[in-house]
C-alpha cells in the first residue's frame, strides 16, 4: 500500500498540488497502475515463447534503405542568407 507521504513527494515531484481530498483517490489509483504493471510482468512469464512456423506466410515488412541524391546544402543555405558554418542559424529563445 501506497503512503500519503509516498503520494504527496510524487506530487511535490510532478508539481501537481493535491487537495486533502484528492490524496485517497490519487493513491488508489497509483495501486491500481502497480498491480496491472505487475499483472503485465507476471503475464509475460506464463507466456513463454512464441512459436512461430514458417508457414504462416510472415514476411519482412520493411524495404532497403536506398541513398537518393539530395539538395546541396548551398543552394538550401542561400535561401536564409547563407547561414552560418554551413548550417541554419537558429535564435535561442528564453
């Protein structure tokens, strides 16, 4: 079981403010997450391994990567006065 100080330090770590009656609710519901997280675990463990034959037709979905030529990087640069060291200059912003 979960304990209110358990439940307000997670609070306080997820800058969430929790009125008194929202203490009980939070704490049920962070078991409930617990116990189907652990349900999870304990599903995987029963399962084991999954077999999977051949003749189930499973084929690779995915294609090979192909190397397409691109734009050069000065004609790009040119459309933001050229950039700076060869790269897009980006103002920070506070």
């Amino acid at each position: 079981m979960i304990s209110r100080e358990e439940i307000l330090n997670i609070a306080n770590l997820s800058k969430l403010y929790l009125d008194e009656s929202e203490i009980e609710n939070v704490g049920k519901e962070i078991e409930g997450m617990i116990k189907f997280a652990n349900e999870i675990n304990n599903l995987g463990e029963s399962v084991g391994e999954i077999e999977i034959a051949e003749e189930d037709n499973i084929k690779n979905a995915f294609h090979e990567d192909k190397i397409e030529k691109s734009y050069d990087r000065s004609e790009i640069l040119k459309n933001v006065d050229g950039g700076r060291d060869g790269f897009f200059y980006v103002k920070k912003f506070n």
